[in-house]
C-alpha cells in the first residue's frame, strides 16, 4: 500500500506529463485539503495559544521574557518551564506550517 507522500508524488508526476485534459475536480480537491488541513493546523495553534496564555499568567512572565531567561539559564528545569518551552517551539513550527499552507492555498 503507497504511502499518503507517495501518492502525492505519484499524482504528481502524473500531472508533470502534461495532459491537458486534466479533471477540474482534482483542482477543487486538492485546494480543498489545503484549506481543511490550514483549519486543522490553525486550531491547533489556538490550543497552544490558549496554553501559553495560561503559563503567562500563571507566572506573570510574558513568553519572550522567559524563552530568554530559559535560555539563559536563569530558570531551573521545573516541568512547567519545559513544558512551556516545548509549547513555543511548537508555535513556532505550527505558525511556519500555516504560513505555507495560506501560500498554498491563496495561489
């Protein structure tokens, strides 16, 4: 069974051959799945959002404040500060996923 990146790929090459008789629908659907996959990635990020908002009031430190003093070293290892550390990283990669997808998605 071809993986989800093989068919991509295979659907690909297919349309690389230049058959101009292409269905419309495939068009349609593939947008389709962008879009659905940016709302899928946008509530994720509120998710997030929503986690990071309570660590900052939690410990009235805004997240740039203590990504540097985390950083730093001038923090201990307390599960929270992980925990909040790990949930900006993945902001940031959820933010560089949506930022391709809107690309993908408005062209």
């Amino acid at each position: 069974m071809l993986s989800t990146l093989e068919r991509v790929k295979s659907l690909e090459n297919y349309l690389a051959m230049g058959n101009i008789n292409i269905d419309p629908i495939i068009d349609q659907t593939i947008n389709k799945l962008l879009v659905r996959e940016y709302h899928r990635i946008a509530e994720s990020k509120n998710r997030l959002m929503q986690d990071i908002n309570q660590f900052e009031k939690q410990y009235t430190m805004n997240s740039l404040d203590f990504q540097q003093a985390y950083d730093n070293g001038n923090l201990n290892d307390d599960m929270d500060f992980m925990e909040w550390s790990a949930t900006l990283d993945m902001l940031t990669q959820i933010e560089n996923q949506l930022n391709w997808l809107k690309l993908a998605v408005d062209q």
